[in-house]
C-alpha cells in the first residue's frame, strides 16, 4: 500500500518505511511500475531519455522533462513547473519505459511537457512538509464549509502544492454541483488558490487505497487504471448470489473483479443448455437447480417430492435426455442418471489424546488404588531376623531419614536399624509429620523402633 495510506505522526509525517513519504526504493507506491530495465546500459552514442516520471500524493503522477540534464535516480525529491509557482514531487521512473508509459496514457512528446526545474533543496522539501501536514486539517474544515452550504458532495482528499500556492479539493457527487460560492468560501478561510476537481466512486477508492475482501490491496489502487463497466449479468454467468454486501466493493460499485473471468465463463456456458430446462420423467418432471460449470454437473429437482435433495447430473445425460424427450421418450427416474459424489473429508490432524472430543470433561476419571503400606499387616512379625527385609514402613527407612540429622556418638542409628525387634513393628506405618528424636538423647524408644538400646 503507498505511504499515502499509513497512519501520521503528530508531525504529518508517515510511518512505516520511516522515509517521510519518499521511498528510495519504490515498490509501496500506488499504481507502482517496476523498471526491469534498471540495470541494463545503453548502447554507445546513445543519450538517456530526457522525460522522466513523476509522482505526487496518492496516485496522482505526471511527465516531465529533465531539460537540464540532471542525474536523476528513482525516488530523487525534485521541483517541478506548475501553475501557478511550482510543485515537489518524487521521481518514480526514468528511462525508456517512460516511453512505454507515454503511449499508455496517450501523452505525446511534444513542446506542452512541462520542465524539471532543479532538485529540491532541504528548505523546499521543508516547505513541502509544511504543506502536507495542513492537509487533514483542511480536509476537515472544507467539509463543514459544504455542508453549511448545503451542498450534495463529498470532500474525500486535498492536496496543497509544493510550495503553498495552491490547494486541489477532489469530491465526489451524484449530480452537478455549482460549488461558486463554496470557492469563495474556502479561498476566504485558507488564503490559497482553490481548485475543484469530480472524481467518480472508483477513483476515490484508488486514491485513498485499502485492503478488499479477498485480503489483497485494491486493484484500482496498484495496477488497474481502466475502469469498464460492471453488471450484474457477471455475477449471474459466474452462478454468485446477488447479494449487494458480497458483491460491491469498497467505493459502493460492484467490483472490478467480476469481469476478470467473464470471458472464461461466457465460453463455457455455451455447452450447456438453457437455466429454464425441464426434463420429463414417467414419475414427474424435473426442473433446474443449479450448475457447476467446472465439474460439469447440472442439479434438477423433481417436482412432487417434499424433502427431496437435487439429483446431480452429468452434462452429456442431461443433453441424452432432451434427445430422449424429443423422441417422445421418458426415462423411468433420473436416480438411474444420477452422479454420486464422494466427499472426501481430509485429516487435518491426528486426535491421539482426545482433545477435540466434547464430552471429554463428563467422564468420570477413575482413581487408581495406590498400594496399601499394610500389606503385611495381616502376616505374622518375624521376630527372630533373617526374614525378608519390610517394603515399607520399617526402621531402615527411618534411618536414611535420619543420616542427616544429629549424629549418635555410639552409632545407635546403625544398631537400631539392625535390629530384629525394629523389623517386628515394621508393619506399622510411620507417623512422617512428627520427627524422629535422636536416640542418643536418652528419652525413651523412638516411633516405629523397638526399645532403646543403652550404649
């Protein structure tokens, strides 16, 4: 999109590209033209062409000749003859495509172009600034002046000169205007030459620029500068719905984009037969729904059947048929002709954990039983050692919960894991928020353990 588009600073200046709305790369400018000749050489003895291109704000862009010979590369500030005083704008093409241009746009080489008069110095692109920043203010003020005047036109875009002179108010309005007064008016309120100029619905939509439906910028404000006539026999031969919302663009008319595949459609079109043809059946008739024109099927509904979904139908049977009905023929059911249409579902994604199932959270999750630690609870205590170290529960257990505790002088900790009356009482199980007291304290036998032990 141009730099036009992106929002201003509180200096008037745009964002984005950060190049105050003169990119010396080109390439975000409206109605763009990329110079593939850019670098190639000329042959010997051959000078530049002396006309070069020239853009100013939106898509508003003019010719302009290089009489003194300067060295002029894209994306180069200079200053232009205008009328009155002079205008600044930004080089966006040289070379011999200009050539290419001139006769695009039916513009002939001759004594009417006007001149490049220098490149533009830091007080002129100064100036210029200044001029850019009055814009949106004027903009807005232009508007009341309207419609104080009680005028039935739209202000969509101003543009001041290079250096102030001038300023050119485009509008746009379903019928004449006489806008005498709204001149005086504004010439009185700004102190500058004002120039009116009507532009239609399409060309606003190009100048101010914008994203379309389809997520692209607009054709008008990049590339389309032939503006053909739009109907909605378009969107009838490209079998769309005739809904105004879908269908109109964002300058209110129907969009460009219909006629782009016009041709292809009206070509197919031709194999098939007429929208309003019916097909007798020995149960009924059958009447036309719809076409698909690219897999070349025709839908009929039978008349008599509530509830019933059209019959797809392949183009070279529906043509048999009416040979068929020419004849005085009727096919028993048109079930026999029918196409049946596989829909093919792609997996986007594997569900390997159920995430996409909607009654994932109304199943109950069961709980798993943690083993019990009284598991040999129920058996008879080895009292005698020997037997089977305890899984849970037991002395040893507390002694690695307690190796880094205080330390025993007589190495209680070691005898009291040891022994045999500690493995007895193994099936019990150990209280972990009390800690254990040391064993060298003298207080008595420790949870879980057999009797102290003096050393």
């Amino acid at each position: 999109m141009g730099c036009e588009s992106c929002s201003n600073n509180s200096n008037g200046l745009p964002k984005g590209c950060k190049n105050n709305g003169a990119c010396g790369v080109s390439g975000c400018n409206k109605l763009e033209v990329f110079d593939w000749l850019s670098g190639m050489q000329l042959p010997d003895n051959q000078n530049p062409y002396d006309i070069v291109e020239v853009r100013f704000k939106n898509s508003r862009k003019g010719f302009y000749r290089n009489s003194e010979g300067l060295e002029l590369h894209i994306g180069d500030v200079v200053v232009v003859e205008s009328s009155p005083g002079y205008d600044v704008g930004v080089v966006s093409l040289t070379g011999e495509l200009v050539k290419i241009q001139l006769s695009k746009k039916n513009v002939k080489d001759n004594h009417e172009i006007r001149k490049i008069q220098r490149k533009a110095s830091d007080k002129d692109i100064d100036l210029w600034q200044e001029a850019r920043m009055k814009e949106k203010e004027t903009m807005i003020r232009s508007r009341e002046i309207a419609q104080h005047c009680g005028l039935a036109m739209k202000i969509s875009d101003v543009e001041y000169q290079g250096d102030s002179a001038k300023a050119t108010f485009y509008y746009t309005a379903e019928d004449r205007v006489d806008f005498r007064e709204l001149i005086r008016k504004l010439a009185e309120a700004f102190k500058v030459r004002i120039e009116m100029r009507q532009i239609g619905m399409r060309q606003e939509a190009g100048r101010l620029g914008g994203i379309g439906s389809c997520g692209r910028e607009l054709c008008c404000s990049t590339w389309l500068t032939d503006f053909r006539s739009v109907s909605t026999g378009a969107a009838r031969y490209q079998q769309l719905s005739l809904n105004p919302q879908k269908l109109a663009g964002q300058c209110g008319k129907l969009k460009c984009c219909l006629n782009y595949e016009l041709d292809q459609y009206k070509e197919a079109v031709k194999e098939f037969p007429s929208s309003n043809v019916r097909l007798e059946l020995e149960g009924g008739r059958a009447n036309h729904f719809k076409t698909d024109i690219f897999k070349r099927i025709m839908y009929f509904m039978i008349e008599g059947e509530r509830g019933g979904s059209p019959v797809a139908v392949g183009l070279d049977d529906v043509l048999e048929i009416m040979e068929m009905n020419k004849r005085g023929e009727k096919p028993m059911s048109l079930q026999d002709f029918s196409i049946t249409q596989e829909v093919e579902v792609e997996d986007d994604f594997m569900n390997v954990v159920g995430q996409d199932s909607l009654t994932r959270f109304d199943k109950k999750k069961k709980r798993k039983k943690r083993p019990s630690r009284n598991r040999r609870s129920g058996q008879p205590q080895n009292k005698q050692g020997g037997g089977q170290k305890p899984k849970s529960g037991g002395g040893q257990s507390k002694a690695r919960n307690d190796k880094g505790g205080a330390q025993n002088k007589g190495g209680n900790t070691q005898q009291k894991s040891n022994n045999p009356q500690n493995k007895s009482n193994s099936g019990q199980r150990p209280n972990r928020n009390k800690r254990r007291r040391p064993s060298g304290k003298g207080k008595g036998p420790a949870q879980g353990g057999g009797p102290k032990k003096e050393g």
